[in-house]
C-alpha cells in the first residue's frame, strides 16, 4: 500500500490474470472511508484488502462508499459484498443496463453471447473453453444490487476530496476515470495503462462500435490538465499525452495490420488468430476475438470493410 496523497492510498490487490495484480484507490478523511474499484471476489483479493484496511485502523464496514470505473469484474467483483455491509455503491448509467445487467441477470445476454461467437467462426471446442472460464468467474463476482448512477461532468465530494467524473467509453461502455481537478491526477481505472494497451473488445453487450469509442475516449483525456495518471494496473503515467499518443498509434497499426489479411473473405476468429499468434488459453483467446472483432466493426462502420454471412466473413471494400 502507497499513500499518493494525504488520504489517498493506493492498494495493489492480487487478481488469476495475466496482469497479476489489479489497483484499489482508497480515500480516508472527514470521517469518511471510500473505495474506488473492489477487486475480484477471491480469498486471496479480500485477504489482502483486509490486511491493507486493518494497516489504516480499518475494517471492511468502514467502506461507506465504493465508486466503480467500469463493470469488469477484476474492478467489480466485491461490489456486491461492500453493498450488503451498508456501502454505496456508484456505477456509471451507462453500465446499469449493459455490463452490471450482464453479471446481475446472467440470462439476459446469455443466448447473444454465444451466437455472436458462434456468428462469426468460433469453432465449438474453442466456445466450450471460453464457456467453462466464464462460468467460473461469475463465482467470483458479486454484483451489487442497487447501484447508484454517475453521469459525465457529475463532481463528487469523497473523503475530503473533489472528483470530477469523466465518462471514457471503450474498454468498457460505462468506463470512467475520476479527476481530482485541484491536484491534476486523474485516477484512471482501465482507460491508460502504463505497459500494455487495454482490451478494446465488442460484446453481445457493448455499443456497436467500441473501438470509435475509445480513440474519442484518448481525444478526450489528451485535452485534460493532468499532472499524473494512476491507473486500474501498473505503474503511474507521469506523461499522459505522450501515452495517448502511443495508443492511438498501437491501434492505427492493428487496424493496418488487419487490412494486409483481408485480401479474401475471413471470418473474425480467423482474424484473431492472425493478429493474436502466439499461445493463448481460453480467456486469453476470448479477449483476442473480442478485440479483432471490434477493429473489423470499426473498419466496416468506417466503410473500410464489409463482410457476408453468417457466418460473417470479412473482405476489403
């Protein structure tokens, strides 16, 4: 645990992902105890959030309030258990009906979900192993129950501090990062990350074009008078303009990458396979599809591409 700020720690939480850990933000002051992002409901995670509070004199009641930066449930997954202790929980209004109704009624997307992979060529061995790491991670997902809404520009008071919500569509629908405008650091969950780009997948869930999302979602966080950026993994970004600018480039050059493997029709698990080579386990390989079909949604909502089906193959314009 780090103390960024008089009253603002930072905690890094365990989570069985390839990223290892996931970062907690929380606010102590003015008698008040918040929590930004919860992570997964494992032994391990609340262990460690346990011994973090108890270091500050605190215990898990003492959470009054728990701001969320999107659904995923690395950041989402103890919700529903600070939820049950008497704490508020916040979640932006663009997830109550799209990623919180994903874990909060699993059968509402159920059907969807498994057609669009199917819909595009995932081939039934690969789908049975993405079915399994699903089924698993609902175990560890609590979802809140009645989660209160956040809308861009809302300006709370936490803890002593000021935050101003800021709406950063792309990772996820609902994604956003806080701005303690007075200080310039931008608490920015999953948006910016240090070392690696964030997952920009599309779902049976999402917005038609996620990808278009996050890039206007970069646009934004570029404008903003940020000193330092802590985010949902990894380190600080000390320089956010230039890590902007890196992502967009990341991404121009997978969407050029895609183009060179559309010279006949192919189907987006195909297309994942090509701009995703190496070894992948399941989880892995769902992300991969996830984020290789949102390049080649962007790229046919763009007119770049089009595509015939279903299955739905891809091919050049």
């Amino acid at each position: 645990m780090k103390e960024l700020l008089p009253g603002l720690y930072q905690i890094p939480v365990p989570i069985p992902y390839p990223l290892k850990t996931v970062n907690l933000y929380l606010f102590k002051g003015n008698g008040e105890v918040a929590l930004l992002d919860t992570a997964l409901g494992t032994k391990t995670a609340r262990g460690t959030l346990e011994l973090s509070l108890a270091e500050l004199g605190l215990c898990f009641p003492d959470v009054k309030t728990v701001l969320l930066t999107h659904h995923h449930p690395d950041h989402y997954g103890l919700a529903g258990f600070f939820e049950g202790l008497g704490a508020r929980v916040y979640l932006h209004e663009e997830e109550l009906g799209r990623g919180h109704r994903f874990w909060l009624q699993p059968e509402a997307f159920e059907e969807q979900s498994w057609r669009l992979f199917l819909d595009h060529g995932t081939p039934e061995e690969a789908l049975w192993g993405i079915r399994e790491t699903m089924a698993k991670t609902r175990e560890r997902v609590h979802p809140p129950q009645n989660p209160l809404s956040l809308r861009d520009g809302d300006l709370l008071e936490v803890a002593g501090r000021r935050l101003r919500v800021v709406w950063t569509p792309g990772h996820a629908d609902g994604h956003v990062a806080f701005f303690l405008e007075e200080e310039g650091v931008l608490l920015a969950g999953d948006a910016l990350l240090e070392r690696v780009s964030p997952n920009v997948g599309l779902w049976a869930y999402t917005r038609e074009n996620p990808l278009k999302d996050f890039l206007a979602s970069l646009d934004r966080l570029e404008e903003l008078p940020v000193r330092v950026a802590y985010a949902g993994h990894f380190g600080p970004i000390p320089h956010v303009r230039k890590r902007v600018q890196e992502l967009r480039a990341h991404h121009q050059e997978r969407l050029e990458i895609l183009a060179t493997h559309l010279d006949t029709p192919k189907t987006a698990w195909e297309l994942s396979l090509n701009l995703f080579p190496q070894e992948l386990d399941a989880p892995g390989r769902r992300f991969a599809f996830a984020e290789t079909l949102a390049h080649l949604e962007y790229l046919r909502l763009e007119g770049h591409v089009r595509r015939e089906g279903p299955p739905y193959r891809y091919f050049r314009a």
